[in-house]
C-alpha cells in the first residue's frame, strides 16, 4: 500500500485544482506564490512521471535535498503534494521551497525502500525524520587471516576476514566482553606485529589472560580448541562449552594435576558469572532486536535491546529528528530501515506496535541481508514482557532527557542575560589550543547546544602556518581565520544553522583582544565573544573570571549553576585539545621528515638512517655528506639537499 507523505491516507485525489487552492493558502500559514512556485516545480515532473516503483528527492533553488521518500507508484504518491489544501503545515513548507526534483526507479517497493534509506542517511534532509544518533555500533571481530586468530574491537567497514559478533549497544559492553573472553579462552588481542616480534610472554600471560601463542606457549590444535569454545559462546551455546571446562577439571583432579584444574575451576567461575550478568528472559528468541517507542509533549524516544544467543548486549536510546506531525508508527518504520542501513539485521525483530509496512520492511531487509527477517508484535508471554521492559526503558529515558532539556533551556536563557545575548544561543563554540613547547601543535573547537554537546560537530585543526612556537594568540588567531572563511564560503547566507551565536575562548585579557581583532579583520562583528579565564588562585576554588569585549569583567558565586555549566563546555574543549594534540604527537613518534622527501622510500631511508644516525642530522647534512651516504646518487642528495634547503 502506497504511503502518504505525512502517513494520512485522507490527502485528496488528482481531481482538485491547484487554482481553487490558492485562496485558502493564507488561512493554513503558507506564502502563496512560493507556494505556486513549488506546485509548478512538481507539476512539471508529473508530465513524464511513470506509475513504476522508484523514489523521488525534493530539491530547493540551490539544489539542497529537502526530503527524500518512496512510492509503488511514482506518479500516484508525487501527485498528492499538488494538493496543498490538505497537507500538514511541514509538508506544505516543504512545498512552498520545491523547485525541482530528481526520481529513479526501482524494479520493486522493496528496492525503493532500501534506496529511499541510503538516501536520507547521505542527505539528511530537513523534512525526513533523521536516525539523531549517527555513530557506527561496535562490533567484536574474530580475526582469521593468522594462524592464532585474535579477538578485538571494530566499528566501520567489515573488510577484514574473520567473523563478526555484534552489534553491542556501547564501547563498554564490547569491553567487557572482551574482558570475559581473554579470562575465559586466552586469546591474543595484540597486533599481528607485535606478535611477530615477541621474545618472551607480555603481560597478559602473566595475570592469566592470554595463552601466549606467540611464544609458543600453547600449540596451534589447542589454541584453535579456544577458538571454537569462543565462537560457541558468542553465539550463545555457552552450555556446551561449560559442559567441556566441567569434564576438562574433572580429568585434571583426577590425574592429580590440580594446579591445572584449578585454572579450569577459574575459568567455570568466570563463566558462570558472565551467564548470570548477560541473562536476560528470552527464552526461545535466540537473536534479535528490541524496539518499543515512547512518545510525549511532542518528543520520541525508541528503546533499543541487542539480543544475541539469548545473551544481553547491551541496549540504548534513541531520539529521533524532524517527528514533528509525523505519526508514531511511520517514525518507527523510517528509524528501523535508516538503523539497518549499517547493521546486519537478525532474524527476529520485535517491536511494540503493529506497523502498517512490516511486511515490507522485512523484505526488503531480507533483500539486504540474504536470510528471511521477521518483524512482528508480540501479543503475550516473554516476548511480551520483553516488550514491555523496552516499553518502561523508553518511556524512563523520554523523561530525562525531557528534564535535562528543561534544565539546560533554563541554563542559556540565564547564559543569554548575563552576557546580554539577543536570544536563546542555539550553537556554543568554544576553542582551545595545546602544543609543547611550541611542537605539534593543534587547535580544537567543541559545540554544545540547547541538547547538550554536538560531538558530531567538533572540529581539528592542524596549526599549518609559520606561527612562533608557544604563540598561543597566532595558533588561535589562525584557527579563527580558517573556521570562519569556511563559513563564510559556505554558509554565507547564514541559513544553515552552523554559524556561532557565542564564542567562549579559553584565556584572559589578552586572548579575547587577539580574537576581537581577528573577528573585526574577517567582518564578523555581530558573533559575542568572551574569554574564560583562571581567577587569582588558577581556579582552584572554581572563580574563573570571564571576560566581555569592552573590559568588562563577570565572576560567579561558587557553587552556581551556571558557572558549573560554563566550566563543563571549557573542560570539554581542553579535553578535546589534548587528545587531538596526543594523537598528532604519538603519530610524529612513529613518522620522520624522510618520509615526505620526493623519492626516498624504505630502503633509501634505512640507509640514511644508517648513515647519519638521526632524520635531523640528514636534514642538515651538506650536499657532499649527502653524495657520500651508500645507495644515495648525486641526483638523490641534490633533490634531498634542494628539499631541506630550498632555494629562493
């Protein structure tokens, strides 16, 4: 059955006129002659439209992706957007900006939906609810390009031989049962370098967490035993493996070894322990997934169980986007097909409410990954209670996160008054910088919002320009520079909702000078600015002083709220600047200025090395030292001399 663009199944046929329309356009709150424009736009597509499956995208004067949707046939669902009269005030905005739009088509609705989810996840239109939550989930990945196959953590692109378990709700449960397998089965986490350059067993063998293959402390037939009793308990048949650690101890005692034994014993312990720690009442599910959805004064939240084997991996929340006017069963539809966009379904999928196309996702899931998929809605029994517990889950997460927008909205309107804001700031950037001495240099900007930290907006900068070492205003004065010239070419207009309506810098006086001269070099006059700086006692006490254009100056009582919010965003900002600026420092670890010398690969570079000792001493070598290093030709010395010591 063909969807509505709302969900509504009441939008009129072909037969209304757009002409009789237009005089209501002014009663449902649209601008009638942007309106008409739109109308045109879409009427002009109608003309070679096909009744085919297919999905068509919605597109603005300057080609932006407005919304993205499907239809069984093309012609019959597109023509329902001529017909205003009817359509919620979104979708008629929605109209009102059309000016062209782009279709293709599918051989199936199937194919159209699976298109219609790879779509909204590249464009994220402004009128499709969007999946808020875009992280890749984790996986544990059981490597088998090696002999001693190892166990780790991946997120991303599956390229890697091996089998893949998951996907687990956070970086924590992938962690812990990690933790678990190590205890349990001894397998190598390490890479496959280190493993090849071992002499003596690492510390994992010494607190009984690895069985040292790479040593030879375990032969290949035994350590593949491991592997398979792994494999088995990831995917849930933990009883046999338990069954075989029983018989193993019971053998051991009996000829006596008991300090082996007693490792068996552990290993039972740690089993039993996790069994009881993951268990969940699932009996019969095997895999699946868990959805229930809760709704309230205008916001969702959709609770989601990872059941794998019968075993909890975890479980989260999820707040979609754009669900305003948007029906409860066509968010959960749209979230599941932007959610397995990325990650293997499973066989079962549960969910709290009948779904008008679970018919169809199913088949398009199936379509994807190869084996059938069943959505269905459990009625009783324990499938229902799990049903239920995501039911309470959603509904507990709906209203904290409802408390917290409360509290944070509470927080900025207070933000906007003392620093004499215009409105409500919708986008916090605050910068900061880190280097040693001068060396590896890095600057950081972090966004925070009416909805907390925007980490998906954060942003790097590698100081590139011949800034002085220490000089912390030229490295700020140059982040500033390159973040706003982007802007400034991307976003001229300011519509797209990345322009700042607060600057917070981390520093004092001279810090906030330097930037409000760098903002009134690029024209930017109308974003306020304001330093955080320690107070007299380097903050220990928690009295920053901030710092207004102008000189003036704002302290907080201790133990205000909206100083401890303002700290929070300054902290963050330095905990982004030191991680990115340890990541650059441990990648200059393991790089050298021969690497970007034109021509000198490995073998050249090991002899160069071999030769002076150090990358600095081949970068101030003489051209005749440089002839004379092995392997070096006059051509190469001249161009790795001409390299370090350009000419002017």
């Amino acid at each position: 059955m063909d969807r509505t663009p709302a969900g509504r199944p009441d939008l009129p046929g072909s037969g209304d006129r757009f002409n009789e329309e237009k005089a209501t356009y002014a009663l449902r709150g649209a601008d009638a002659p942007d309106l008409e424009a739109g109308v045109k736009a879409i009427r002009n597509v109608l003309k070679t439209l096909p009744a085919r499956p297919g999905v068509y995208r919605m597109q603005d004067a300057k080609g932006e992706v407005l919304y993205v949707g499907k239809a069984r046939a093309l012609k019959n669902r597109v023509t329902n957007y001529t017909q205003v009269t009817k359509l919620p005030k979104r979708l008629q905005r929605m109209v009102a900006q059309t000016r062209d739009m782009t279709i293709v088509t599918t051989r199936t609705e199937a194919e159209a939906l699976l298109l219609e989810a790879q779509l909204i996840k590249r464009f994220r239109p402004a009128f499709n609810v969007l999946l808020r939550d875009d992280k890749s989930f984790p996986f544990i990945l059981l490597r088998e390009d090696h002999p001693f196959p190892r166990v780790q953590k991946h997120r991303g692109a599956r390229r890697a031989r091996g089998q893949y378990f998951g996907p687990f709700a956070s970086a924590g449960s992938v962690t812990s049962t990690l933790n678990a397998l190590q205890k349990l089965f001894l397998l190598r986490s390490c890479s496959d370098s280190f493993f090849a350059n071992r002499s003596r067993p690492c510390l994992l063998y010494q607190i009984k967490r690895c069985s040292a293959p790479c040593v030879d402390r375990i032969s290949k037939g035994d350590y593949a035993e491991l592997v398979a009793d792994a494999k088995l308990f990831l995917a849930g048949k933990s009883t046999g493996v338990q069954a075989r650690l029983g018989k193993l101890m019971a053998e051991a005692a009996e000829k006596q070894d008991f300090e082996l034994a007693a490792v068996y014993r552990d290993r039972l312990r740690a089993l039993t322990y996790i069994q009881g720690s993951q268990s969940v009442h699932s009996e019969g599910l095997g895999d699946g997934d868990i959805f229930a959805l809760a709704s309230k004064a205008g916001q969702m939240c959709i609770q989601a169980f990872f059941i794998r084997g019968g075993q909890n991996w975890g479980h989260r929340s999820f707040f979609p986007a754009h669900t305003n006017d948007v029906p409860e069963e066509e968010v959960l539809s749209t979230f599941l097909m932007q959610f397995y966009e990325e990650v293997p379904p499973p066989k079962r999928i549960l969910v709290d409410r009948d779904l008008e196309e679970a018919e169809l996702i199913g088949e398009a899931l199936c379509e994807r990954a190869g084996y059938k998929v069943e959505i269905s809605q459990p009625q009783r029994g324990a499938r229902r209670k799990l049903i239920e517990q995501a039911k309470r889950n959603a509904e507990e997460a709906l209203d904290r996160r409802m408390a917290e927008t409360t509290t944070q909205g509470k927080l900025l309107r207070e933000l906007a008054e003392v620093f004499e804001l215009p409105e409500q700031p919708k986008r916090i950037e605050v910068y900061d910088n880190s280097h040693i001495m001068g060396t590896n240099a890095t600057g950081a900007m972090i966004v925070a919002g009416p909805e907390g930290f925007r980490k998906n907006a954060y942003r790097k900068f590698n100081i590139k320009s011949g800034v002085t070492p220490g000089d912390d205003f030229g490295m700020m004065r140059e982040v500033l520079e390159r973040r706003f010239a982007r802007l400034e070419k991307e976003d001229p207009d300011r519509t797209g909702g990345e322009w700042p309506d607060l600057l917070l810098i981390d520093g004092g006086k001279g810090q906030l000078s330097a930037v409000c001269e760098v903002m009134e070099e690029l024209g930017v006059h109308d974003v306020p600015v304001v330093g955080v700086a320690k107070g007299p006692h380097h903050g220990r006490e928690g009295r920053e002083v901030f710092h207004l254009p102008g000189g003036r100056e704002i302290t907080f009582p201790p133990n205000n709220a909206l100083l401890f919010y303002l700290q929070r965003l300054r902290d963050e900002a330095h905990r982004f600047a030191i991680g990115t600026h340890r990541q650059k420092r441990a990648k200059s670890l393991t790089t050298s200025t021969l690497d970007e010398v034109p021509g000198i690969g490995p073998n050249r570079k090991r002899a160069l090395l071999m030769h002076f000792g150090t990358a600095r001493a081949v970068k101030g070598a003489a051209l005749e030292d440089l002839e004379r290093a092995p392997g070096i030709s006059k051509a190469m010395a001249r161009q790795i001399h001409d390299y370090f010591h350009p000419r002017g």
